[in-house]
C-alpha cells in the first residue's frame, strides 16, 4: 500500500469533485456535505472522465452516456456501465487530503449457484436485455439454475450502439464489441444454451427451444428485443440489401463497403444516419432516402433535425427526402434503386434502417399490445413470475401514465437490470429516464425523458452552433430534453427528471 497527498480541502468546496493523481492512479476526488471520497476517476463503461460529469448527492453521473455510480461505494447505480468503481480509503490531516492506493484490489469470489436452490429461471434473448439480466439475477442472490437462451447469431452478447457508431467506419474493433467474456458466465455458473426459445407458454410456465427441450420454470424473462422490419418492395431479395441490427449483419455489410462505391440508406433514423456517416468514412457516396421531408423532425422538432439534415450535407450527404423506394433492380445483386418519382439511383449497396418490431410470435399467455409488444405492469411483470425487458416491454411511464414502448440500448439495460433482480424476488419499479445518444461527425446529441407529442420547444443557446438545450413542453411540464456540449448541466437535469418526474421549465432548470 501506498498513501498520497492529493489536495488541500480548501481546494474542494462541498458539492464540488476533480480529477486528482494518486502516484500513478487517477482520482476522482469528491466532497460531500459528510466529507471527502475517493473513486476511480473514469467510467467503467468507455473511461470518460467522471470530473467531467455531474454530482448529485450521492451520485455522480458520467458525462457521456449518463452511466451512473455511487460516491460512497462505488457501485454502479445505473447502466450503460457493467461494473463499478474502485473506492479508496481518505484521510484528512492537518488541511491535508491523503488518499491511500493498495498495491492490488481485491477481487470478491463471484456470485454461483447455491446447493439446495432448486429453482429455475429461463432467460430468452441473448441481447443486451438478456445479459444484464443473468448479471443481475446473480448479483441478487439468484442461487438456483439459470438457463440462457442466447441464440445463434452472436455471443458473447455485443456492445450494439458500437456497430453503427464505430464498428462499421472502421473505429472500433471487433475486440471491443463483447460486454463479456465468456468465461465470465461461466464462472457465474450462468448455463448458456445456443439455440432460440421457439415457445414459451406462460400460463403452464413451460420453455420450448428450437431443438424441442421443454424447460419447466419458475420465473422466466423475456429478452428477445425485435427484428428489423421488413420492406415488401419488389427485388427485396437482391444480394447486396442489408439491415443493421446484429454483428453477422454488420460483418456482412462492411466486407461488402470494402468493394462499394455508391451507397442508399433508406429511412432517416438514427440508426440510418449514423451508417451513412461510417459508410462516408469509408468513403463511399452515399445517398439517403425518407418520406419525411425534415430528418428526425418527428422526435426532435423541426429545427434541430433541418440542422443534422445540414450536418449530413455538409458532409456530402445527398438526400431525396419526400420519396419512397418502388423497387430495387439489378442480375441477382442490387444495381439500381426506383423511386415513386420514377428516378433511379446506381447502387452497389443498401442499407434498410426503417425502424424494428418486437420478436414475440412465440410467447403465449400474456397480454400483447397491436404491435407485437408485450403489456407489462411498473415492475416488469407480464404474467405470474414472468418479466419482459427492452424492445419488446410495452410498460407504463411513471412520470405520465402512458403507457410506452422504446427501442433505447440503455432502457433495454435498465430494464434487464431490474427484471434479473424482481426475477431473484425483489420488488423493484422502472422509474428511470430514457436516455440516448448519437454521435455524428464528432458531435454527441443527448435526449432525456419521452415526448410523443409536444405544445413548444424552448431552446437555450444556439442549435445551428451546436451549443444548444431544448425543453419539450406539454401542458406546461418539460417531457423531454435534447442538448448538444454541454454534458454536466444535461446529466443534472436527467437526474432532477428521475427524482421528480415532470415540472415546469423553471423549476426543471
């Protein structure tokens, strides 16, 4: 062990925390009302500094994806990180800060199964839902059987906002996809099983799989997530046409960029516009194709998606907005896109990113909404012992009443934290922000809480310089926000949202 001096405590007023060296260790030194804490400094989830972000009370919250920990512990508090943070011992003499750094951390033993534990909890869906869920059973004293039907296309289970964002431009490595090792489920005594979950009858608590095992539970989740919609187009099934939605599809697509020339994107989404940026790093041109005629308009509001439309367009982006696809053309691989005006776009490659259905024809049961999701109550829960999580969870929004469905990475991780540990026998409500982020040419937008609908948007700063907060406003009460540069008051701002659900923008900001 060693022991550091750090700070003077007059360098910290309360409320206040910075990044400290510790010989070679980075600090994250804090100062609360009950005195000085030392923590990791960077986030678990992608090391962004944790100085950067926000402290609320107990909490600081990343400044990047908003994962968020405990000042005392260290414990991760909310996802998208999978671990916490060390924590180290504070001593204060003499208006001195010393902080001591053990020569190892300790590692505790992790979590197996318990002799005498008979139970079985099945977990379908080997996605993003599916594996914090097995973590969280586990974590909370979970000791019997968990079987984890994880599917066939990808496993370990993948960091998926990465494919878009950074797999495909090349930035990101396949090595860095992974949330786990395998090894690391196997140590939990987690029982992976490769195959999809071709039935699950809730009502007689029984899991076929696709090779016929009859699994019988008691408790399951559902994890599947959802399917990327298909388009019933004419030459659909041309060789060069992809979705985006798992790594197999994603290793497809980027072989095939190695070759192209010319790219379509069909559909506007976040997810279609953070592939037309990674295809233009690989220098492809690219063409992007939507009935709307304002990008994002639908969720962002007119003048915060004319101003990524101009993002794209600075960058080379050429949109046919307004237009529909009538068919695709080609001698077995796509050569030419038809739109309903009649004009044609040469092709080598397409990418349909038009939104996903949730992947529940196998559940049986339960209460379904018309869009295939499945109805469940604040804890998850959509039949006696069984919980859905991510995608595919239609669950009520506490801070409104609605009820809601929403495709974010960082729900679904929410959401499968709390069904692991209400599967394990807590008792656990939602009562998180959504949260998601997209990163375009270099510049992060951050959008907290729901708006399906809107009265006015109220902007603080300067959208077309992309230095802005918007407030969504629905009967007085601000329903969601949006915000580029500037992190730390955006990470505060979700977690007054969390506290206190809906308020006027006055008292929100």
């Amino acid at each position: 062990m060693a022991e550091y001096q750090v700070a003077k405590t007059k360098d910290l007023s309360p409320g206040e925390m910075k990044q400290v060296q510790a010989g070679r260790t980075a600090i994250l030194l804090v100062r609360s009302n009950e005195g000085f804490h030392a923590l990791g400094a960077l986030c678990s989830h992608y090391e962004a500094p944790l100085a950067a972000g926000a402290l609320c009370d107990d909490r600081v919250i990343c400044p990047w994806h908003h994962a968020c920990f405990s000042i005392r512990t260290g414990k991760l508090l909310e996802p998208p990180g999978l671990d916490g943070i060390p924590v180290y011992p504070v001593r204060v003499e003499n208006d001195e800060i010393w902080v001591t750094i053990p020569e190892e951390q300790s590692v505790a033993s992790p979590p197996r199964r318990q002799p005498g534990d008979d139970r079985v909890c099945v977990v379908a869906g080997g996605g993003c839902a599916g594996a914090y869920a097995v973590e969280s059973l586990r974590d909370q004293g979970f000791g019997g059987r968990i079987v984890w039907a994880a599917g066939t296309q990808e496993f370990p289970p993948i960091d998926r906002p990465l494919l878009s964002k950074g797999y495909l431009s090349g930035e990101a490595s396949e090595a860095w996809l992974p949330l786990r090792t395998e090894d690391f489920y196997l140590e939990r005594e987690i029982e992976v099983i490769r195959e999809q979950v071709n039935q699950l009858d809730a009502n007689h608590k029984t899991v076929t799989l696709d090779g016929g095992e009859v699994i019988q539970y008691d408790s399951a989740i559902l994890a599947t997530g959802a399917v990327a919609r298909h388009l019933p187009i004419p030459g659909i099934e041309l060789a060069g046409i992809f979705s985006l939605h798992t790594l197999p599809e994603a290793q497809k697509l980027s072989e095939a960029a190695q070759s192209a020339k010319q790219a379509v994107i069909i559909g506007a989404g976040f997810i279609g516009m953070e592939v037309t940026q990674s295809l233009l790093k690989q220098g492809l041109k690219v063409t992007v194709i939507a009935p709307e005629t304002i990008p994002f308009e639908r969720i962002l509001g007119t003048e915060i998606g004319a101003m990524l439309c101009q993002l794209h367009q600075e960058h080379g982006v050429d949109f046919r907005l307004g237009r529909t696809v009538q068919a695709f053309t080609g001698q077995d691989h796509v050569q030419k896109v038809v739109l309903d005006d009649g004009s044609q776009i040469n092709v080598d490659l397409v990418v349909i990113g038009v939104g996903v259905q949730p992947a529940t024809d196998f559940v049986s049961g339960v209460n379904k909404a018309k869009d295939g999701s499945i109805i469940v109550d604040d804890s998850l829960k959509a039949a006696d012992n069984l919980y859905a999580a991510g995608d595919l969870a239609r669950f009520p929004d506490w801070r409104t009443g609605d009820t809601i469905r929403i495709e974010h990475w960082r729900v679904a991780a929410q959401h499968g934290r709390i069904a692991g540990s209400n599967a394990a026998g807590s008792n656990q409500s939602y009562r998180g922000v959504p949260y998601f982020w997209t990163r375009q040419y270099g510049i992060t937008l951050h959008y907290l809480g729901h708006a399906q609908q809107w009265d006015e948007i109220q902007t603080n700063g300067n959208v077309n310089e992309h230095d802005f907060i918007a407030y969504f406003l629905k009967g007085g009460k601000v329903h969601a926000v949006a915000g580029m540069e500037r992190e730390k008051e955006l990470a505060l701002l979700e977690e007054k949202m969390r506290r206190e659900g809906l308020l006027s923008l006055e008292k929100l900001a």
